[in-house]
C-alpha cells in the first residue's frame, strides 16, 4: 500500500476508537499499534502526528500517546454571513470591471478527480512521469546546504536566476542573470507581469482559444480579456494589429509553444511580425512558454524563445519548471529588460516577498544532475507515445469529433464537437462514464466559435488507460451527440 494512503487510513482507525478512551487515558503503545495494525513504524509516528495536529491527541516524549483532555470536536454552528453579499458588490465611482472572479476553468484542472475516474483534464505529470527519486535526492541536497534555510536575495539565488538566463537566451547569451526574476511558479509569474504591466481597468489582448489562468489572472488583476483568434500557425498578427489600434491595450500574453489548448507553434514569420506590431504600438509582449521542456521525441528542433531575438525590451518571459517536474515545485522566473525589470519586482516583492530558499537549492541540484537530462529525454518519449495512442484511439472511436492538428509537444488535444453540441452536457456525461475532459467554453474569453473538448495525455498511467478513456468517452458521445 502506499504510504501515505496507510497513513491516512491508520489516522482514521485510531480517530474512531478514540471514543473507547477516557479524556487523559494512554493509548497503546507504537509498538503495539505496529504489530496490530501491521505498519510501519514511520507510518504510525506520521498517524499520531496527524491526530496530535487536530488536537485528539497529546504526546509526551517518553511516557506514549494520550486521549487529549478536551472533548471531540464538534462541527461549528453556522453564523448568518449573508451581509456579504452586500458588502462584496458594493462598486465604488468609476469601477469598470467587476471584482468577482471565476475560477471554474482553473478550477477543473486542479481539482482531484473522484477515485475510478480517469483523469484527461489534468495539466500535470502523471505521478509515474514525474522525477520523484531525483526530486527526494535533490531536496535531501538542498537542505544540507550552508544557509539553506536563511533568507534568499527577494531576486532569487543568482545561479538559478543564471540558468533560467541561460535557458531563456539560449546559446547567445542575450540575457543574464540580472534580467531574471524568480517565481514561485508560472502562475504567480503571469499574475504578477499582468498587475506589473496594465493598470485596473485596462484592455489586455490574450489568444483565442488561450489557457483560463490567463483569463483568471487577468480578470483578478482588473483587467478586460480581449481575444485575438489563433490558427495553425498561433496568433494572427493582422487581428493582433487590429486589436491593438481599436482597445489602445499596451499588453499581450500569448504562447508561442505548443499553444494551450490548441497546440500551435508561432511561425517563424508570425514572431518577427508579433514583436514588430507590438513595439509599434507600444505594448509588451506577455510569452508564456509553459511547454519548452514538454517537447516529444518526433519534433523537429525547437525555435527559440521570443525573449531571445527582442534586443528592446518588448517580451516579458514567463516559463516554469513546474510542468516538466511535479506540481509542488513551484519554481519560476520572469524574464525582463528596462524598466519593466523593476517594476515586475516591485510587484513581487509585494505579493510574496521571495520564494522560500530550501526550494530554489533543491530546483538547482535537480536541474544541475544528470538525473536531469535523462528525465526531459524520459518524458519526451513518453509523451510522443501516449499522444499517438490517444490520436489513434480518438480516431477510431470518435469519428465525430474533429482533430484538426497533432501538436509536437504538449500534453494535450483539442477536438471540436458538431456544430452546436452541448459541451457541458458531454463533460458533464463523460464524468459519469468515469473519464473528466475539459470543456471548451472556459478557453474562451468571448463567445466561441464552436463547442470543443481538450483532453490531456500526460495525466494517466500509461496507454491502456488512454484507450479505457476514450471508450468510456464514447459512451458520452452515446449519449449526448447520438454517437458523433
């Protein structure tokens, strides 16, 4: 069994006999509970840790384990907070964007799906592709270093803001350590260059279909989404053109690597024209490259960042160690010239201060060890197979529903549902059939073209759920689209 799951079952066994004790009395002792409940010692030392944090237990060093002295907790009494609603949408002189934020598109892909449910809505690793010996070994490093639990610079520790440089710039060297922030991840990066960059209440250009954390992101900093549609070669830059003469925004996010959710990569011309219409304009180039260490195996060689070829300041860049890794390190960095550099820190210092030390020395020694190469070359591999197991699956037991491009990186695909098609209703049907997708409505910031569904591939064990997945899918379809 896993250890955390005896955990917590251990936890809950001793929770329901802790009525059959006295407030006070004893309970045996680890070993006794060991040898009756067949566990480790670790994991009884943990059960008690755990009582003894919600105050069911107290222990003495010495002398064992006791039923604490004050009753079980009760379920608290709700008040009346009704008044709430009232003070949370009171609007002020001059406010234009409303302060509520929806969530549900971030939401749907954070959310730990009920047990038997296969999990084709996740943008995380499957725990099998994750690099958890290396990770531990890492961490176990890191923690032993001199000062490793002292106050870090609030810019980061220079070697790692060097290599995200280093990343970032490419061979070139066209960024150094100085231009880099780091962050607690790629979300806290986006929220921060929006805040940093437009003030409440401005215009922000975002892709058409583009990743629902942006929209939240925007939408909690003040901001109005504005959609700038994205074919098969990424954002178009005659509507970004467009779009900027007529809202006058000076900031555009976008991705230009494998795109999420549609998986286009911007073309080689279209990036010369998106950092030229924008510095025309006056605007920053928000690139959020969440996928680069999310390529498969069968990609050709990836073009470099937009940060790489911008000598002026235009790109601001986002990008994360978190999506490669495991969805608890939360390591980042911004990537900024000019400026812009500090006010982006100005606005991070604010929010969090610095990211906790112990964490940026453990993101250094993973990527610093040859554990690490071996990994991105692991899940690249892994990654192409799985996605060719899902296309092949898709197309052959959905007809109905169209795959319009097989991106090259990612771990994702989009699927347009026939016109008119309630995707609610086939996420809603799919959840039931044991398999949670992804909605399309979330991904759009106005009123989309067509209903679609995007499902992931890197959440899964492995190929044999991808193909249970899609039959079970297909029930859905059954069901709501007359077997589309």
């Amino acid at each position: 069994m896993h250890q955390r799951s005896s955990v917590a079952e251990l936890a809950e066994s001793l929770r329901k006999e802790l009525d059959r004790y006295s407030p006070g009395e004893k309970l045996p002792s680890s070993r006794a509970l060991v040898e009756r409940y067949r566990v480790s010692p670790v994991t009884v030392s943990r059960a008690l840790a755990a009582l003894t944090a919600e105050g069911l237990v107290t222990t003495r060093p010495g002398a064992g384990a006791f039923r604490a002295d004050r009753p079980r907790d009760r379920a608290p009494q709700p008040g009346d907070t009704s008044w709430q609603e009232v003070a949370l949408s009171v609007e002020t002189a001059g406010e234009s964007v409303p302060r509520s934020v929806d969530a549900s598109g971030v939401l749907a892909t954070l959310a730990a799906p009920p047990p038997g449910i296969l999990e084709f809505n996740s943008g995380y690793l499957h725990s099998s592709l994750q690099p958890e010996r290396a990770l531990a070994a890492a961490l176990a490093r890191a923690g032993r270093r001199p000062g490793a639990w002292g106050r870090p610079p609030v810019e980061g520790l220079a070697e790692l803001r060097a290599w995200f440089a280093r990343e970032i710039g490419g061979p070139a060297g066209v960024l150094g350590a100085a231009d880099v922030l780091v962050t607690a991840g790629g979300q806290a990066a986006l929220t921060c260059a929006l805040r940093a960059l437009a003030p409440p209440g401005a215009p922000v250009l975002v892709e058409s279909p583009t990743y629902p954390g942006i929209l939240a992101a925007a939408r909690a900093s003040g901001l109005r989404p504005v959609p700038v549609p994205v074919d098969a070669d990424g954002i178009r830059p005659d509507l970004l053109a467009e779009a900027l003469r007529a809202t006058g925004a000076r900031v555009v996010v976008c991705q230009p690597l494998f795109q999420n959710p549609t998986g286009a990569v911007l073309s080689a011309q279209r990036r010369r024209e998106v950092i030229g219409i924008a510095r025309a304009a006056g605007a920053f180039v928000v690139e959020d490259d969440f996928a680069r260490r999310l390529v498969h195996e069968d990609a050709p060689p990836l073009p470099a960042t937009l940060a790489a070829d911008d000598p002026d300041g235009v790109v601001v860049h986002v990008c994360s160690l978190t999506k490669a890794t495991s969805p608890s390190l939360r390591v980042g960095a911004l990537a900024a010239r000019g400026p812009a550099l500090e006010r982006l820190r100005a606005i991070q210092v604010v929010d969090s201060f610095f990211v906790p030390r112990p964490l940026q020395e453990a993101a250094l020694e993973l990527v610093g060890a040859p554990a690490w190469p071996r990994h991105l070359r692991g899940v690249a591999a892994e990654l192409h197979a799985r996605r060719e197991a899902l296309v092949t699956a898709v197309r052959r037991e959905l007809p109905g529903l169209q795959l319009r491009h097989v991106p090259p990186g990612g771990y994702h695909l989009w699927l347009r549902l026939p016109q008119g098609a309630d995707e609610t209703a086939l996420a809603s049907a799919a959840l039931r059939a044991g398999v949670a997708v992804a909605p399309g409505r979330p991904y759009f910031c106005a009123e989309p073209p067509a209903p679609h569904v995007r499902l992931s591939f890197a959440s899964v064990a492995g190929a044999g759920e991808l193909a249970e997945g899609v039959r079970r899918l297909r029930t859905a379809c059954d069901e709501v689209l007359g077997g589309a």
